[in-house]
C-alpha cells in the first residue's frame, strides 16, 4: 500500500504543471491591430506569455496583434506566421521565461536601447535572438510586440523544424485535439513514461548506487534494510524518476509555455527530493553517532546530538521551502525582510521561550548536569531525570518531581553530587575528659595507621589531630579522602571505617564523651540551706 501510494504521489507530481498551469486567457476575436487590449501586453514578459498562450489554444489570428507586422500583413500572412514562430519557440528557443522583465520600460541595464528587449536566443547556426520592441499604441499607450527583424528569420528556422516528425506518424485524433490546451498524444506520453522513468531510474540506483555500497560497505543482503541505501532508496528513486521524465518528455517538444510551467514543477520537485534525501542521509548520521556516543555512557552528547537532529530538520525544510518560493517566482526580499520582521515579534512574544530553549542548550553542551546525576539545585535536591529543551525534571528524595525551566536553571548555583572524583570522610571523634595524655596519643595513632592501612583511603590526605577542648570533650579532628566511585560504595567504606575507630577507641580504655553538665550545689552562710 505505501509503494502505491509513493508511485501516486510521484505520478502527481508529474502530471502537475499541466494540471496546474493557467489556461490561455480570454482574448478578444481576431480583427484589427487594436483586437488585443493594450493590459496584455504593457511588459516584455505579458507580451510573450500571452503570444504564447494564444498559440497554445492555437488561436493564431489572436496572436498575429503580438506581432510587429502592419495590419495588411497582419491580415495577409499573420496567422501562419504566428503558428511558424510558436513552433520554432517550442522546439529552439533558449532562455527562461521567470527572467523576461516584467516591468513597462524593460530591463534598463542591458545596454540595448530602451525601446528594445532581448529576451532570449534560438538554438540555430546563426544564434538568432528574440527581439521584442517597445511601440506607440492608438489608446495613447505603449505595447511590446515581437520585432519585425526576428520574424523575419521565422520561415528560415521554421524550415529547419518544420512540421514534428513523430505527429506526422501518430492518429489524426492524438494529434489534433487538445486536453487543458496540450495534444493528446503527449499527455499519453506522459502517463507512458511515468513507469519506464522508474524502472529505468531503479536500474541506474542499483547500478551507480547499491552496488557501491555492496563492494565497498561489505553488506551482505540481509542487512539491506538497516544499511544506508534502504534510507536513501525512496527520495533517490523519486528524484531520479522525476529528471528522467522532464530529460525524455522535453525531446518530444512539449510546447515551450508548458515546458516552462513543467520545468518550474520540477525544479521545486527535485529541491523537495533533493531536501528529503539530504534529510534522510543526515538522519542516519546523527543516528549512528548517537548511537555510538550512548554506549559509550556519554549521555549528554548525545541529548546533544537528539537537539541537533531536530535543528536540522527545521533548517532543511526551511530551505527547502524558500528555495522552492523562488523558483515560483516569488521576490525572496520582501519574503525575507518579512520573515525578519515576523522572527523580531515571535521572539518578543515567546522571550521566555526562547531563554527556556537556550538554556537548555546550554546546560547540554556545558555538561554541568547529566541524567542520572543527583544534585542540589536551591531548595531542591534529587536525581535528574530529564533534561528537556524547555524544562529539567527532578526526582527528589521525597519521591515527588521538581521542574526547573531551564532558564532558570543557567542562572543558578547547582551542587553536582554525582561528579565527586572522591568523597570526604570527616568524622567527629569526642573523647571524655577523664581521657588520659596516653589513652589520647593511642587513640591518635591507631586512627591515624587504620586509615593509611585501608585501600579505599587517599594516604596523602590523610591527618588526625587533637582539635580542641571542648564543652564537654577532647575533640579529635579526623580528615581523609575515600576513593569510591559513588555514594553507595562510599557509605559502606565509611560504615566500615566507623566501626574500626570505635574499636581503636574501646582498645585504648576511653570512651566517648556525650553532652553534659555539672550541677555544683553550696549552702548559704546565714540559713544553712542549699542555693
């Protein structure tokens, strides 16, 4: 079912610029010089797109009022010559219709005077150009006309065309009537083409494509699927399908008008195909990278690389569009000073948005914090469970979730507990006063040889002092690094390390000191009785 439906589009896309294209307009019956109004013909590009419209509906006698010709020789030879011209232009002309000036006074920097437009060539020995020139007309305003000096090359080049060989071999029916102002037979050579420009675009893949792969990749056929050609199969066969079409359909003379027409249909068709395979490639890209980066353990590069592909994504459809909006034609100025102006209030409108957005992209490519991680941010301290575009999830100690917007996040001072190279073990050792001087020194070395003995213990940073007399105690400073790699581990070091101290304690007959006072009772002198 997808297959049909990927064939459809692509019969859809073309068929379209004939679908699509504007019908011949309206003009008025052949009669004198004034038979065609001044309004189709005030610019270069109105002039000839009008010709050629009225030739496409074969409306010759209408077409001759675009021709510099005087009106007895608009009446004489007119028709025949408008039909000579429009099939030399089907089958010779050079040139891009979209380029024609679309403005009264013509292109002015052409260097040609301004009563004179070159607006292309014909594909002959000679290199003859299609002049157009500007005249007075009877309403009192100016018109474009094709100029006498190139119909007067018209029957020469008209004489190396002459009539299609292939329609002088085809049924009169084909041949002579028309569907939506194109002959029969090539709307049947269109339709014909359509499965042989994909068979022959699937045999050039295979070919120039898959087989490269097959020798260079080493894949074997049952990993075709997962490899990088079945990514690339489907927007390489449309696009491939589609230039074999327009290169084939082109040899058998489709009418310039409609050329035109088909010829920007499938410009922005190949753009579409063009950015739907740049987008898939890319896309197998970013997922082998993350892929690799995730078993690496490296999390955050690869939250990096999840934000990339949505970025990416975004741009190439922007492109993509904007290049298909001025292959129609569109003035991308006006387009892109709009879109300058429209991303100016979008960012007013969504500034917190958008600090959200940028933080979040700070805090992935700053690698401050990672998934899994467990940190204090304020008030809050818990693990980190998602790191979004908009928002960091927490998971706190309670069990409840924290969001932080991540743009509140950038600005705030975050305690990464997760990213310790090692954990401080800083006990409080509180000995009683009745403590002798030698039960004290004991209790000071053997600390002091438990820690340098154990493993898990950074002997340099190891020190035990006596601190200070406390209120109620001797205070034992004990300070050292225990080398664990997270807080689990480092909990049963410390258990274990507590347990010892306690019994280098017991051994040397202390003990330890706990909150106290001392009650000091005395009688008064006059009464004999306690104070």
């Amino acid at each position: 079912m997808l297959n049909r439906l990927r064939w459809t589009a692509a019969a859809f896309v073309l068929l379209a610029p004939s679908l699509t294209s504007p019908q011949p307009a309206p003009a008025p019956a052949a009669g004198a010089a004034e038979g065609v109004p001044v309004a189709l013909r005030p610019t270069p590009r109105s002039a000839v797109m009008n010709f050629l419209r009225a030739t496409q509906a074969r409306r010759y006698r209408v077409a001759a009022q675009f021709l510099q010709l005087s009106e007895a020789e608009r009446d004489r030879r007119g028709a025949e010559l408008a039909r000579e011209l429009s099939q030399v232009m089907d089958q010779l002309f050079i040139g891009n219709l979209d380029a024609i000036s679309n403005s009264p006074d013509g292109a002015l920097d052409d260097g040609l005077p301004p009563d004179r437009e070159i607006v292309g060539h014909f594909a002959t020995d000679g290199r003859h150009p299609l002049v157009l020139v500007r005249v007075p007309d009877r309403t009192g305003g100016h018109a474009w006309l094709i100029a006498a000096e190139t119909l007067e090359q018209v029957p020469e080049m008209y004489a190396e065309v002459g009539y299609p060989e292939i329609e002088r071999r085809l049924p009169a029916v084909l041949v002579e009537h028309q569907f939506l102002g194109v002959d029969l037979w090539r709307w049947l050579a269109a339709i014909l083409l359509i499965p042989v420009s994909a068979a022959a675009a699937w045999v050039l893949l295979r070919l120039f494509v898959l087989l490269p792969i097959l020798i260079f990749a080493r894949l074997r056929r049952a990993e075709l699927k997962t490899s990088l050609w079945a990514e690339i199969r489907t927007p390489a066969l449309v696009l491939s399908t589609m230039l074999l079409h327009y290169l084939v359909l082109i040899s058998f003379g489709i009418p310039l008008l409609y050329r035109q027409y088909y010829g920007r249909t499938v410009r922005i068709s190949v753009t579409v195909a063009a950015a739907w395979l740049l987008w898939r490639w890319m896309k197998r890209g970013l997922k082998l990278a993350y892929d690799r980066v995730v078993q690496r353990g490296d999390v955050e590069t690869g939250s990096i690389l999840l934000l990339s592909q949505r970025i990416t994504k975004v741009l190439v459809v922007a492109v993509a569009i904007l290049i298909s909006l001025s292959l129609l034609g569109i003035e991308m100025k006006g387009v892109l000073a709009g879109l300058g102006i429209g991303g100016i209030a979008v960012a007013l409108a969504a500034q917190k948005t958008l600090e959200n957005v940028f933080g979040g992209i700070w805090v992935l490519s700053d690698r401050a914090i990672r998934v899994g991680d467990f940190c204090v941010f304020g008030a809050h301290r818990g693990t980190v469970e998602d790191i979004g575009l908009r928002s960091t999830r927490v998971r706190t100690l309670e069990r409840t979730v924290v969001t932080i917007p991540n743009g509140q996040l950038a600005n705030m001072i975050v305690e990464n507990f997760t990213l310790r190279d090692k954990f401080w073990f800083n006990p409080a050792i509180t000995l009683r006063y009745e403590t002798t001087p030698a039960q004290l020194e004991y209790v000071l070395k053997g600390v002091q040889s438990l820690l340098e003995a154990h493993p898990k213990i950074e002997k340099d940073t190891v020190r035990v002092r006596f601190q200070r007399l406390g209120n109620f105690s001797l205070d034992v400073e004990v300070h050292a690094y225990v080398l664990a790699g997270d807080f689990v581990e480092f909990t049963a070091v410390r258990e274990e390390l507590l347990v010892q101290i306690k019994e280098v304690v017991a051994a040397s007959g202390a003990d330890f000191a706990f909150p106290s006072q001392t009650l000091y009772l005395a009688k008064d002198p006059k009464t004999g009785q306690p104070q």
